[in-house]
C-alpha cells in the first residue's frame, strides 16, 4: 500500500479554519503573525473586515493552515508518504511537506505570490462540469473567443477556463450547448493560471530568485508538468504554475501509475478526494 499526501488551493478557504490549529502551534502561529503584520487566527476564525475571500490575504491564510494540519496530521499519525502534491497553491504546501523549503519561506513565498495575483484585474474563470478537456478546447478554438485559455485540467468531467471576463462569460453559451452540465463563475478577480498572468510570473521569478530550494526528500509532483519536482528546476516551476493550467488529472494518474492506493487530503474541505475520486473512475 502506498499513500500520497494532497493539500488544496485557493478556494477550499473558509470562515473559521484552522480554529483548533493556532493553540497547538502557537510558535508557528507567532511566526506568521510577525511575518503578515495581522494576526491569521483573527483572520481565519473571525474576519472581521471580509478579507479571507481576497487573493492577498486568501493564499497565506490557506497555505499556514494547510501546514497546520500537516504537522498535526504527521505527528498523530507517523505516517510518511510515498508522494505528495498540492493544487495551484497547495503545491507550497507540498514542497513544505517534501523538504524543499521550511515554513518561514513557503510563507514568504505564498505572501509575495498572493500579492502579485491580486494585482491583475479584470479577469474571470468558470468551471466547466460535464465536459471532455479535448472538447472544450475545441470549442474554444472555434469560438470567437480565442482569448480563454484552460486553467485547471482538474478531473476528466470539470475543468476550469480563464480568460478576460467578457470572454469567460460569452463563451458560456457554446459550452452548454456542447453538453456542459453546469458552467459556473468563480468568484476570482484575475484570470489565474492563463497567459494573462505572464507578468505576475515574471515579478514573482524575480522575488524567490533568491530562494535556495532543497532537493525534495519525497517526490513532489508538479502542477505544471505533472512529474516530479527537482531542486534544479524548483524556480522555474513555481514560476510558470502561475501562468500555465494546473495539470491535476495527470498528477493524480501519475501517482496511480506509481503505485499510489491511498490518498489522504490535508487542509479544509474534501474537494481534491472528489477529484481523485473522479479520476480513479
């Protein structure tokens, strides 16, 4: 029997996470308060100001209490993965988790990339449920809306699309009447893991340029390519995740081909088992 370890990205957030978390780590928790300049707890637990659903505060908040619950999770349970991985801004908490970085500069990284994110406006992602990848984006290019791209490749029936708003929503019709179920807005501000975030990928290139990145000592698979990470090529990688598709069904099967039997999410929510559960079907 061989286990994965998967932790969520943005999204899987909600009004009290990690509210039975920040006692039992109350270092890390200080780390991170002194690190952000507010405390997490009061924006998890309490958000007070609305700020949790926000790309700048969102990301950090996820990744400390996505890290939270692996460090309890590892602690109770002792048990060491034979892989693990992270969807869009989860995968900081994979390489957390395989020994490419420590906290403090995950959290770092997570602030700098949710900064950056919230600069770019205007955009719009949607989720397509129901319909074939390959499908979709044949419809895409036979649109007049050539300027959606496919951000996440999440299970073999839902995948998102992202693009200028206008462009999101026009190209809805031609969806559904392909046979999509459901084409649901997200409530995103920018149009996340598309070409329109290139100069996002760009500033934060240049920020963790000096970040010195382990070798993993478990196999990070990469949103990106969908293999595994290398120390070699860790910038390059979290670079061009925030630019090109979050390539989950892939990771997943990679993982499966591997010998993967169990998969245990770690983090709020269950939105990566449904996931996986649909690609194992």
């Amino acid at each position: 029997m061989s286990t994965a370890f998967v932790f969520p990205g943005q999204g899987s957030q909600r009004s009290g996470m990690g509210r039975d978390l920040f006692d039992q780590f109350t270092e890390l928790t200080a780390t991170a308060d002194a690190l952000l300049g507010y405390s997490v707890r009061r924006l998890c637990v309490d958000d007070p100001d609305g700020n949790l659903g926000r790309t700048e505060f969102t990301q950090p908040a996820l990744f400390i209490v996505n890290a939270l619950s692996y460090f309890r999770f590892t602690r109770e349970s002792g048990e060491p993965p034979a892989f693990v991985a992270g969807h869009s801004l989860g995968e900081y908490n994979a390489l957390l988790a395989g020994g490419v970085f420590d906290f403090e500069t995950g959290l770092k990284l997570v602030k700098k990339r949710g900064e950056i994110m919230s600069r770019i406006e205007n955009g719009g992602m949607a989720a397509v449920i129901g319909l074939d990848p390959d499908r979709i984006e044949s419809i895409i290019r036979d649109s007049t809306f050539t300027g959606v791209d496919v951000a996440n490749y999440n299970s073999p029936t839902q995948t998102v699309i992202s693009g200028p708003q206008d462009d999101v929503v026009g190209i809805t019709p031609a969806l559904e009447s392909a046979g999509a179920r459901l084409v649901i807005q997200l409530k995103v501000s920018g149009a996340f893991h598309s070409r329109y975030m290139s100069d996002a990928a760009s500033d934060f290139r240049a920020f963790a340029a000096s970040v010195t990145f382990k070798p993993p000592a478990t196999d990070v698979i990469a949103n990106v390519t969908a293999s595994p990470y290398t120390a070699e090529t860790a910038l390059d990688t979290l670079a061009r995740q925030i630019n090109h598709p979050v390539r989950w069904t892939d990771s997943v099967q990679y993982m499966l081909d591997n010998g993967v039997t169990d998969f245990h999410e770690i983090g709020p929510g269950n939105v990566l088992t449904g996931l996986i559960r649909q690609i194992k079907r």
